[in-house]
C-alpha cells in the first residue's frame, strides 16, 4: 500500500465490547496504520486481551498501533468480569447495568483524548457522545455501527413509511431504489416507535443524533455492494459515507477453532481434511454467530432439518454454558453424522473464512449479521438466511430481494436479546425447503449461485490498487489530512 507522508496522523479508535462490532473496527485501525497513521485503540482490559498478540505482531512490522486499555466497573456493578456487551445480556436489567458501566468510561475516555489529543476519532455507535466531544477538540469524528449502509438506509426510510398495526402484515418501505417489504414482527422495537418512550429507544435516539452530526459514516463493505443505497443514504441523511473494504480481504488471519475459553475444538487441518472428502458445492456450512442461543426445541428442528435435506454440513453449535452437554443434540443424531461422515459439528468457534472458501462449501445458513454476509459474499457461496435480531432482518433483504444470492428460511420475529424467545418455531420442513433450493442443483440454484460470484470478484476487485475501496480509503485519509493542513 502507499505510505502517508510526515506529519503523520493521529487516530483514535474506540471499538464497542462485542466481536462483531470490534473485528472490523480493530481491521480498520491495522488497514489505517499500514498506511503511516499513529494508531490508538481504546478499549477495555478485559477486550484489549484478544488482541493484544495481533497488535504485538503489527508493532513488529513497524507500524505505529498500541492499546490504550480502560478498567471496566464489573465490580461495582454487581457484573461477572468480562460481561460488557449489552448484545450478551440475557435480560433488561443486566442489559442496563452493561449501558450504564459504558457511560462511566467516558470521563476515563476523554480524559484521556484531551491529554493525548488526536486528529480524528473513529467510534463505534454506542459511543454517541464522542461526537459533541469530537467537536470540543475541533477534529472529525467517523461514525461505526458494524453494519452495511443498506440497513442504514432502510432504517432511516421506515420513518416515512406507514406499517399496518398487524405484526404479521407486510407493508413496503417507501422512497427506496427496490421494492423492499417488511412485516413490523420483523422490526427492531426501536424502529417501531414513532416517539421514544422507553430508556432504550430514547438512547437509540441518542445514537441517530450523533451519526447525523458525525463527519462521515465508516463501512466495512465495498461500494458496489449496494452503490444505490450509499448515494440514498448521503442525500437523506447529509453524511458523507465512505466504503473501505470488505476489511479481512485487507487483513487475513488464521487461526483454530476454539471456545470461549480458548480451548482447541477441531484444528483447521481437521476441517480441511473433511472438507477435501467432498464434492464441490456439496457442503452446507451452519452458523447463527457467536451470541444467540436457540431453544432446545427449535435445535431439534434444525437438525432434522439439515439431515433430511440429504447434504453434507458443518454445523456451528454455541454451547450454553448452564448446560455443556448439550441435551438437544440426540446422541444418535451426532454419532450417525459424524459416523457417516455426512456431518461435522463444531462446538465452539470456526474458521468461517476458510471454510466458506473451500471448493466444497456450497451454501451458508446464517443469521445475517454483516460480518457474515460480507464473508459469505467475498466466498461466492450463496445464502440461506435466517434473520434474529439487531439489523439482521434489514441484511436479509439485502440478499434475497436485491441481489437474489440467497433465500429466506422464513424467519418472521424480531428478538431483542441473543436468547431464543420466539413464539414461533421455523419447522424442519421449511428448513429442509430453504436447503434444497439453494443445494439440489435446480435451475434456480444455479441462478444464485453464478450471481454470487459475479458479486464475488466485485469485492476482491474492490480492495485492489484502483478499486473503490482502495480509492476511498486514500481519499479519506487524504481529506483528514486536508482538514489538519487548513488548521495548521
């Protein structure tokens, strides 16, 4: 990449305490210091040591990144050490108690920043005063949420759009470049209400106040991924965006699968050596992310789901801490598929990279949290989409109605926390439907298939010398350093 001449930059980036939320962020501050920017990451003790032997590795290359690390009130809270993202909650009050800790960092955060002033923050979304203090330093501030410009969009749109009182009744969000429909059972509660009423509508208020007086929006996706939705959103929000990645293309990194604690599972030699076992496009790879928690019932239905669809899988399983053993997964169910070699089952974490990469990966059940979508994208697989909670609903539609690369598995409610409490389970038999049309090989699986890689090469001809994603992060480093020229 090309160097940045002196006087290099200062950037502080504070990432918020959930992996998908701070993977890309932490990307973004090691793409920005590869590229002569004085990089500070402010985060907590308890996060900062994730990373710390990434950082260390960055440092040895010579680039200028550290870790400014924060103590996070766990203790006088009444919080088990390392509890710190609302996303992880299980319940209101702990979801509070986490909200609550965040804000107390921010005197220990600005304290910080005016003794050690930078040229420009970049912040995640839960961070919104940072905005207002961007401004008592007189320097930009990059807003980050985690998510693409498409939910943004769509967010913002549902404003002037006019739901049915029915949950279940769908209704099209208005003033879009497509067609785009949404039933209200599949919004977050923060978009269903016309006048905050509640403390975590009024903090998501918060939020939206502060990206629109935020300097730009930084994303971690590549312009061509939703180009018509960037230049909507810019017009109705009067932000600039700026499309820098997909951020592992920039940065890859491997590593084994592993729980929460640490502890090998499966090696990535053990994935490889099943995956090379099979037929190309023969394997549906299953993950819902690293947070929620399916009910034991709904577990049932997944698996007999997958295995009467006929098709090999490697299937993500989050182990519930209350109960390792994991009483849902029939000891039959497990030792058949495994005996078989039809299935493999990871309990714990996964190499989703190298796996959605391998020839023999033909499909992607997710949960449409963005990280995912982008990878899968970037992979060329197509998706079966099961929506939870956060922006996923939104993402869905991204890929099933814009660009047609996957299909829906008929997820219809909104969850406000990473625990199964649907009223509605989605049967075996959808599940197995949702399979067959992406995997069987029909007309209409082809037809996903050969525009998931058409959008595929966009995105690694995106992060290349002349791409879109190459070009505006030149651009947007060259505009910080505009803005510190004109100061000067």
């Amino acid at each position: 990449m090309d160097s940045i001449s002196s006087p290099p930059l200062k950037v502080f980036f504070i990432p918020f305490f959930d992996t998908g939320h701070m993977l890309p962020l932490l990307e973004f501050s090691r793409i920005f210091a590869s590229r002569g920017v004085h990089v500070t990451i402010i985060t907590t003790h308890s996060q900062s040591k994730s990373i710390e032997k990434t950082i260390d590795k960055d440092k040895a290359k010579g680039l200028h990144i550290q870790i400014h690390p924060l103590t996070f009130p766990s203790k006088e809270l009444g919080l088990p050490d390392g509890l710190e993202s609302p996303l992880s909650a299980k319940d209101q009050d702990t979801k509070f108690k986490i909200f609550y800790g965040i804000s107390l960092l921010q005197q220990q955060m600005e304290h910080f920043m005016q003794q050690n002033p930078p040229h420009c923050i970049v912040s995640d979304a839960f961070y919104p005063w940072t905005s207002q203090f961007a401004k008592v330093l007189g320097i930009p501030r990059l807003y980050f949420d985690g998510s693409g410009i498409f939910a943004a969009t769509l967010k913002e749109a549902i404003r002037s759009s006019s739901p049915h009182d029915d949950e279940t009744e769908p209704f099209i969000i208005e003033n879009l470049p497509h067609p785009i429909t949404m039933t209200l059972s599949q919004l977050p509660e923060s978009n269903k209400e016309r006048k905050p009423n509640t403390r975590s509508t009024n903090f998501m208020e918060q939020i939206r106040e502060s990206e629109l007086q935020s300097y730009g929006r930084l994303v971690n996706s590549f312009e061509e991924l939703d180009v018509e939705y960037t230049k909507h959103y810019e017009k109705i929000v009067g932000i600039k965006v700026w499309q820098v990645g997909p951020t592992f293309l920039m940065h890859r990194n491997k590593g084994m699968v592993k729980k929460k604690n640490d502890e090998i599972v499966v090696s990535e030699e053990e994935c490889m050596e099943w995956l090379n076992s099979k037929e190309p496009n023969s394997v549906l790879y299953v993950c819902f992310g690293s947070a929620f928690v399916f009910s034991d019932e709904q577990m049932i239905e997944i698996a007999n789901g997958i295995e009467s669809s006929g098709h090999n899988f490697i299937w993500v399983v989050l182990v519930k801490e209350e109960d390792p053993s994991q009483k849902w997964l029939l000891k039959e169910f497990e030792e058949r598929v495994t005996t078989s070699r039809k299935g493999m089952i990871l309990k714990g974490f996964a190499p989703q990279v190298m796996i959605l990469e391998h020839p023999a990966v033909g499909g992607f059940m997710t949960h449409c949290g963005w990280n995912s979508i982008v990878e899968s994208v970037c992979s060329g697989v197509p998706m079966i989409t099961w929506p939870l909670y956060a922006e996923q609903f939104f993402n869905e539609k991204l890929i099933t109605r814009v660009h047609g690369i996957g299909v829906e598995v008929g997820a219809e409610e909104w969850i406000q926390y990473a625990v199964d409490s649907r009223k509605k389970l989605v049967s075996r038999g959808r599940i197995e439907e949702a399979v067959r049309r992406v995997m069987d090989g029909g007309d209409e699986g082809l037809k996903i298939r050969l525009r998931a890689r058409d959008l595929s090469n966009k995105s690694k001809a995106a992060v290349e010398e002349g791409g879109s994603s190459h070009k505006n992060l030149n651009a947007l480093i060259q505009d910080i350093k505009n803005m510190l020229v004109r100061e000067i």
